[in-house]
C-alpha cells in the first residue's frame, strides 16, 4: 500500500493494484472487523459496535496487507 525503497539500488518502487489485490485487502479487513466488532458489541453495547469494527478491520487489514506483500508480491519500478 504505498512506496517502498528497494534496499540493494535504494529506487523507490510500489505494487501494482489489481482487483485480486483489492479483493485480499477487502476480505482481510472483513474477517478482522467481525470479531472486533461482537467484542465491542457486548462490551458496550447499541453502538459500540461501529468503532470496534473498524479498529479491527484496520489493524488486521494493514498488518495482514503488509505481510502478504513482504512474502508473496513482487515491487515493480
């Protein structure tokens, strides 16, 4: 999600969004915002619901992103 400096040429580089990519990212966030989200729920209650989700979706997603990309894409110049 963003640039990203090759450490051998020090060129700035990204990764190529495709729909597959948008897909991954969008399920990601999903799974992660369910859980966080009945957390929040029967923490708080009515609308606690909404920040939980979304806190989770984000952690998750950006952490889990983050990950596939370091192991599995490939940097394009």
């Amino acid at each position: 999600m963003g640039r990203h400096v090759c450490p051998s040429c020090r060129q700035k580089s990204h990764f190529r969004w495709t729909a597959a990519s948008w897909v991954r990212v969008s399920l990601m966030a999903g799974i992660g915002a369910v859980p966080c989200a009945l957390l929040s729920y029967s923490l708080f209650g009515g609308d606690g619901w909404m920040p939980g989700g979304l806190l989770g979706a984000l952690l998750t997603g950006i952490l889990l992103d983050k990950t596939y990309d370091g192991s599995f894409r490939k940097l394009e110049s």
